[in-house]
C-alpha cells in the first residue's frame, strides 16, 4: 500500500510464530503473534498468538490479511486498521486453505 509515499509487505516467519508489517524495507514491525511463542489466542497487537505461520494473503478490500496458521490448521483473519486477530475456522481441510498458502508474503502497492 503506497501512503504518503510509503511501500508496506506483510510477511510471516514460520519458525518466530509472528506476521511482520514492513515499511519502505526498512522498518519491521510484529503485527500478529508473539516473537517464540506459539499458541492459538484470538485478541488485539501483542496479545495474538499463533503458530508457525506459512503465509498469507490480502483481502480485495486491502482492509484484511488472511494467515495460514499451519502448526494450528486453521485460517486467521488480521484486521489492518485494529491489528485484530480472528480465527475463521479450525481444522480446516487441507484443499480449502492451500489457495491461501500458495500466496506466501503479501505485498501492498
């Protein structure tokens, strides 16, 4: 998403159990999750866990970040504007979320 002349890429890192907001390539921020823990906790910045995330992928709207969650086999639901975080379903089958995995990190132009 270009806003005031700003580049931002969401990426996860799978093994830190985290979704990172990057800006301008330089400034990495956790958006979702907690650096080395993992979990299944639904909640606001700070609060949110999650476990081994292996991608994700933006919404039409530009508003949501969708996550594979793998280590907890559900697809998560990242709000952009309250950094929210939802679980959308558990034990998902593995042909209805691969359309979300097979996108890796999300970028925003």
């Amino acid at each position: 998403m270009v806003g005031g002349g700003k580049r931002v890429e969401y990426h996860v890192e799978p093994l830190g159990h985290v979704v990172l907001r990057v800006t301008d390539g330089a400034h990495f921020e956790v958006v979702a999750g907690k650096r080395g823990e993992a979990g299944l906790v639904d909640s606001g910045q700070g609060e949110s866990r999650l476990n081994g995330p292996t991608s994700c992928a933006l919404s039409s709207d530009r508003q949501t970040l969708l996550i594979a969650d793998a280590g907890n086999n559900t697809v998560r639901s990242l709000c952009l504007a309250s950094l929210e975080l939802k679980t959308l379903g558990n034990g998902i089958p593995h042909d209805v979320t691969v359309a979300v995995w097979k996108h890796h990190d999300a970028g925003i132009e």
